[in-house]
C-alpha cells in the first residue's frame, strides 16, 4: 500500500486507515524507531518495572518475602562509637 505524505502543521505524517490501526492493535500511542532504513511502528512496550508493586506485594501477602541470606549483623557493632 502506498500512502501520501502530508504536510501536518509544522512537521509531514502519513495518515494510518483506521482497519489498519484496528488490525494492528494500535490505539492511542505507538514507538517508533529506525531499523535498516526501515520505519517500524509498534506496539509500546511495557514500562520498566510495571507490575513490579503488585508482584512484591502478592509476595508479601503469601508470606513468601523472607530474606534470602537471613538476618545477620555486622561483627563487632556493639564497639562502634556514635
């Protein structure tokens, strides 16, 4: 499919056919990138960390949060000077 590209306010764009957009999933936000010399409009990725929250707290709730290397002190705190 060719499409025309545009001038849109002070940049150019293609306009993407709506059954495109529907078929690909694409709704209010895309990436975009570079590869080959070839423009690619994805999906976007989820976020760096996303559901990280809602993951430590189930853990936490299944009581499965214990430290791995147990509770240990450091040798010869009692000594140290405040």
């Amino acid at each position: 499919m060719k499409a025309t590209i545009r001038k849109m306010g002070n940049s150019q764009g293609v306009l993407i056919p709506k059954p495109i957009l529907a078929q690909l999933g694409l709704e209010d936000e895309v990436e975009m990138e570079i590869e080959n010399d070839t423009l690619v409009i994805r999906r976007p990725r989820n976020k760096a960390r996303q559901g990280w929250a809602e993951a430590a707290r189930a853990i936490a709730e299944a009581g499965d949060d214990a430290l791995v290397l147990g509770d240990f002190p450091n040798a010869d705190d009692e000594n140290l000077q405040w």
